[in-house]
C-alpha cells in the first residue's frame, strides 16, 4: 500500500510540474532550476504533512532541517530583493520564489517537530561558520550587492552539506526507512542533479559576474566553487540514491543496516 501511495505521489507531482511548464513557462532552459526548486519543495512537503499526520520523527536528522532552514531563508533574502539569481524563465517571477517561501515554511516547521537524536554526529553548527567563511571571500557578484550575493552563495555552499547529518544517521539505524525520509533524500539528491546541470552551462557567468564594488578574494573562482559544492552533494548522496533505486526495482521497502 505505501509503495503504491509512493508511485501515485511521484506521479501527481510529475503531472503538477507538466502543468507549470505549460501555463507558466515562456519555455526557456532556466526552467529547470524551477524544476529544481520545486523537487525540493515537494520533498519538505511531504515530510512535513506526513509527521503532521504520524507524530514520527525519530528517523529525520534536526541538523540536516536546520542547515536547509538557514539556506532557504539566506537564498530568500537574495531573491526577493534582487533579480540577478532567478530564473529568466517566465517562472522565475513568482512560481520560483514562491517554492522557496513555501520550502522554508515546511522546513522550519518540521525541524522544531525534530526531537534532538543523540545518534546524530554532525551539528548544524560544525556548517555555518565554515560556510559563511567561503562565501564571504568567494562568491560570484550578479546581484552587485555584496550581502545578497554572499547571502545566495552561501545558501547554496550550506545545501550541499546540509544533507549529511541525515545520511550519517541512516548509518547508526538500523531497518525500514520510511518512505518519506527516503523520498525527502531523493528529492534533495535529484535538486543538486539538476541544478548541476544548470551550472554546467552558465558557470560562467559567476565567474565573470563581479564588479569593482565586491569584496570576493577570487570573485573569477565563484563558479568553480559552486560546480564543486553541487558535486559534492551527489557524492554524499550517491549510495543511498543507489540502495533507493534498488528498492524501487524490486519493489521493497529500502533497509539500512547499521555500521
């Protein structure tokens, strides 16, 4: 019953994203990164709707919400007052930002309905100082605005960290991971996928998108260093996302086995 509920969500978010590109998209290749936004959305949603309904939460890492909860509001701050992020796709407008509000509404909520787990060896902390270092000296300028710049590079610097703490505590846990939980990790998995290849065509321009006012080191290495964050996210993801589809193929719950 609940890999069927699987398939049929998977399914109405596909169908929901084919009616946004038809009725909202001017059809341009920057749509993906609203592709992107919205997996993630979809994700965040699904957990919190489903520990709204079962009380759960004791496989959901606190760390892994909070780290996601800081990017989403530092992105927010960058692309609700400039423009120099969105996509340039007609959804880029309002249907992008409006699933990174409703992202960070669902983050927010589910991370306060996280108890703190003592199994979890990454700290949300152990991220933000090191994360603001970077893009404090290194982050790209098409904003022309230094903390709204630093504020988008960062988010994206934190998100592709962010999913370890919940990775490393599938480790220390053994049995069935639940369908949300799973379902929460491949839409965070596939966002960076996609994003990557957004990048991989228009990393470019951060490198060539400082002005005189920036305060970035190495302003030329910004996309770089966002190619690199990305990669380094599918890393982190890439056994689980293997273990994911295995089950799917097989049509069994994912077990994780403790190390």
């Amino acid at each position: 019953m609940k890999q069927q509920l699987n398939y049929t969500l998977w399914i109405s978010f596909l169908f929901s994203t084919i009616l946004i590109y038809l009725f909202f998209s001017s059809g341009e290749f920057s749509f993906i990164l609203t592709l992107a936004c919205g997996i993630q959305c979809f994700g965040f949603g699904l957990v919190f709707v489903t520990i709204s309904i079962t009380k759960e939460t004791s496989g959901l890492s606190k760390s892994t919400f909070i780290c996601c909860a800081q990017a989403l509001l530092a992105r927010l701050f960058s692309i609700l007052t400039f423009e120099g992020y969105l996509p340039s796709d007609a959804t880029g407008d309002y249907v992008y930002r409006l699933f990174e509000i409703l992202s960070l509404i669902f983050c927010i909520l589910t991370a306060f309905s996280i108890k703190n787990n003592k199994q979890e060896l990454f700290q949300w902390y152990y991220f933000t100082p090191v994360m603001l270092i970077i893009a404090y000296y290194i982050h790209p300028g098409l904003n022309s605005h230094s903390f709204c710049d630093i504020s988008w590079v960062f988010a994206l610097y934190m998100e592709s960290f962010a999913i370890l703490p919940q990775i490393h505590l599938f480790t220390k846990r053994e049995g069935i991971i639940e369908y949300h939980t799973s379902n929460f990790v491949i839409t965070q998995a596939l966002n960076k996928i996609i994003c990557v290849i957004f990048w991989f065509y228009s990393y470019e321009e951060l490198n060539r998108s400082a002005d005189e006012s920036t305060i970035s080191v190495a302003p030329w290495l910004s996309g770089y260093f966002v190619m690199v964050a990305q990669m380094i996210s599918i890393i982190i993801t890439a056994d689980f996302v293997y273990k994911y589809l295995q089950s799917w193929k097989q049509g069994i719950p994912l077990v994780m086995l403790p190390s």
